[in-house]
C-alpha cells in the first residue's frame, strides 16, 4: 500500500506502568475498527513497539489521535509521530 501513513513508536520509560497495557490493546482495536490502523506490534527486547495509522487527514490529525493513547495518558511511554511516505 504506497501513500502517507504515519509512524507511531512507543518507547517504555523507566518506570512503565504495566496497567497501561490493557487499555492502550483495547485503543489499538477501536482504530482497527475504524480503519485507521494498519500495522502494529511490539519489540522484541521489551523496550516497546510501533503501530502505523492509516486513513488519517494529516501529522496534526496523527498527532491528536495518539495523544489519547493510554501509554501517553498513563504516562507509561514516550510516543513519537512521524509521517512516513510508503512505497
């Protein structure tokens, strides 16, 4: 699928809260569920995970949606944006 989808990495702090992740799975879902995620997964080493938004008007938009994301409202992650142009 070529076009912009934005980048989401979510990096743990040093005091991760582990009762984040319940709600920030249920998060991913509900964009699932309105076509907004394509991709999404965690690393290996346990330091955190990325997911990719689709569907989403612009960096601004990106940006708004992953401000409610629980590892951000929970403050369990640092969470950063980036608008990536796919080919």
């Amino acid at each position: 699928m070529a076009g912009t989808v934005y980048l989401v990495l979510a990096m743990r702090r040093p005091d991760f809260n582990a009762a984040a992740v319940q709600p920030h799975l249920d998060f991913l879902d509900a964009l699932r569920e309105r076509g907004q995620l394509q991709l999404a997964g965690g690393f290996s080493d346990g330091t955190g995970g990325a997911y990719v938004l689709c569907n989403v008007a612009s960096l601004a938009d990106a940006q708004a949606i992953v401000a409610t994301d629980p590892l951000v409202t929970m403050q369990a992650s640092h969470l950063t944006v980036h608008e990536w142009n796919t080919r």
